[in-house]
C-alpha cells in the first residue's frame, strides 16, 4: 500500500500543479480584461471631465456676454443657463373689479333651483 501511494504522489502533485498553472493564468487573463476595462473608462471619464469644463466656460462666457447683449437672454433661459425674469406679482383684489350684489344674489339663487 504504501508503494502504491509512492508512486501516485508524483503524478497526482504534477496534476495539481498543473491545474494551479491553468487556474492561475484564466484568472490572470480575467483580471487583465478588468484593468484594460479600466483604463479604458479612466480615458472616457478624463474626456468627459474636459468637455464639461469647457462647457461651464463657455456657459460663464455667455452670461457675461448676456449682460452686454441681451438679445440672447432667451436663448440662455431655453437652455436653463439663466433664471426667467420674475412676474410681478398680481394682488387678486386689487385688480378684479368688485362683484355688484345683485348679481351675487342672483347667481345663489340660480343654484338654488
């Protein structure tokens, strides 16, 4: 018996390096896809950082022209780049005429019915 498992030692331990070797390099091919996968959205995200820089710029620069110009206030308020011009408020009994009685009376007495 124990010249049986002398002889399977090797073969067994050669085996379970081999699957060692196999498992080792399908992880390190899984973790090299991962990181190209990385850098690639690292690039992306530093693209996109850029452009929303140059957007705000642009944004600041168009506001300060506005100021100036204000011809394209509309355009800038379509795009939400500056706030719409406030209503004055309306006060409701000031500007409504007032309501005779007789026609208040009349209208109750019409729903009346």
């Amino acid at each position: 018996m124990s010249e049986l498992i002398k002889k399977l030692v090797v073969p067994i331990s050669v085996i379970l390096a081999l699957i060692g070797v196999v498992l080792a390099w399908s992880r390190g091919s899984v973790h090299a896809k991962l990181l190209d996968e990385a850098r690639t959205l690292s690039v992306q995200v530093n693209q996109l950082q850029s452009l929303q820089m140059v957007s705000q710029r642009v944004a600041q620069e168009l506001l300060v022209y506005s100021q100036r110009q204000p011809a394209i206030d509309p355009t800038l308020i379509a795009f939400g780049l500056k706030p719409a011009p406030q209503q004055p408020a309306q006060q409701s009994s000031a500007t409504q005429p007032a309501r005779s009685q007789n026609s208040s009376s009349s209208t109750s007495a019409a729903r009346s019915r």
